[in-house]
C-alpha cells in the first residue's frame, strides 16, 4: 500500500481544511515545492497535490506551483482540484504529473472523462468525496445527489483505472477512515482505490493495508503526518 503525503495549495501556500470547510484553514508552509522535496527527502513514494482554489472556483489557480513541483522532485505526483478543461489535464500530464484527477468535471460530464479515458486511461483517476455516501463537487460545496457506489460501478463499466474515495466528515478530524464504506466499495468494484480521510494513527494504517489484497493500493494522508502523530518513515516501514 502506497502512502501518499498531501500537499494541499490555497494562495500558493500549503495548507490543511477541515472537512473541506475553507473557512477552518490551518497554514503549514509558505512553499509548496520546499515540502514536496522534504517529503520525498523522508521517503515518500508518491506525492498528493490538491490546488484547493481550484477546486471552489473551477480554474486551476496554482497551475505554475504544481508543474514547479512535478519537476523538482523525483517521485510521481497526482493532482487534483479544478480540472475541468481538457487543456489543464493535458498540460499537468505533459509537465511531469504522473496521474491527474477529476471530481466535479467527471460528474457532470461523462463524455469528457470517456474521451480522456480513451487516451490517457492510465493516468486519470477520479476521487469520490462522499458526505453521507452522497458524491459532493464544486470544492465540496454542492451535493450531486448521487450515490457513491452507483457511481463507482459507473466509472469502473467506463474503464476507469484509479479511484479516490474521501469521507468528507472525516477529512482533518483525525477521527480514523470511513471502514465501513471502503469496505463496502472494495466488495463490489474492482477499480484500484486509494483512501483518503481521518487517517490519524499507524494503527489507521495498519488497518487499511489490511484490505490490500481487497484491491487498496494506498492512503492520503495530510493532517497527522504535519502535525506528528507519526512520521511518515514509521508509516512507510509498516506498509
């Protein structure tokens, strides 16, 4: 199971929310691509980068910052928040980002992801951010009013390679991941899934790389790692 650190970008600083509340904002560094480098420096394998301005406004406002990182570091990095134009996805992929990932986009516009499926399969993901096993979008401020699963089973019929699941409740509560509902989706998909929301402990981990063999092949993890509850080389030696 991989560990993916999160760098998560507002106004070119990094930053944790939580539960996606742009109003609950904790700051831990002026310089994104200088904590990309500290955590490949740790051993990380790959690297989460979110653009969270571009998540609530729908046009990627740290394009430069996240290509900056993409080439400074030497591990992959996946990318998310705002993704809407074909143009942003193909720049990011043609800049160094190993995989790019769609939410609201995907959602709203099935032919727009089957297109980039078709010729970028293997490096789209799309991230399911749940709030009561309902998908949000739009920076997690609107509900689409459909159910995970459904669309889950949807993307995996469409060819989908990648799949992000976030309990929204949970994401910076260090409260521990949503089991029950990884669970669930890991027993009826078969798209490759990364976990992300409440990872709080090693014991979270050790937890979750439990359902590898269920088809789990990593954890984000933000808030714990910047704030200590364990170090990210205790995490990577458990998985």
């Amino acid at each position: 199971m991989i560990i993916f650190p999160a760098i998560d970008i507002k106004d070119g600083k990094v930053v944790r929310l939580l539960q996606g509340k742009f109003e609950a904002m904790t700051h831990y560094g002026n310089d994104p691509v200088a904590m990309a480098l500290e955590w490949e420096r740790q051993g990380a394998q790959w690297l989460h980068v979110v653009d969270l301005d571009g998540a609530l406004t729908g046009e990627t406002k740290n394009l430069e910052i996240i290509l900056n990182i993409a080439q400074s570091v030497r591990i992959p990095i996946q990318v998310g928040g705002g993704l809407r134009r074909q143009e942003d996805v193909m720049r990011l992929l043609t800049g160094g980002v190993q995989r790019a990932i769609l939410g609201t986009k995907a959602i709203e516009d099935r032919l727009f992801l089957k297109e980039l499926l078709a010729s970028q399969n293997n490096k789209i993901a799309v991230s399911l951010d749940c709030s009561k096993g309902i998908v949000m979008q739009r920076g997690w401020t609107s509900s689409s009013e459909i159910k995970a699963l459904d669309l889950a089973q949807e993307l995996e019929q469409m060819g989908l390679s990648c799949l992000i699941y976030t309990d929204i409740a949970r994401d910076g509560m260090l409260a521990g991941p949503n089991l029950d509902a990884i669970q669930d989706l890991l027993s009826k998909i078969n798209i490759p899934l990364i976990a992300s929301g409440g990872i709080s402990s090693l014991e979270d981990l050790k937890i979750l790389a439990a359902l590898e063999p269920d088809g789990l092949i990593g954890a984000i993890t933000g808030k714990a790692i910047y704030e200590g509850r364990f170090k990210l080389k205790d995490a990577l030696q458990l998985c």
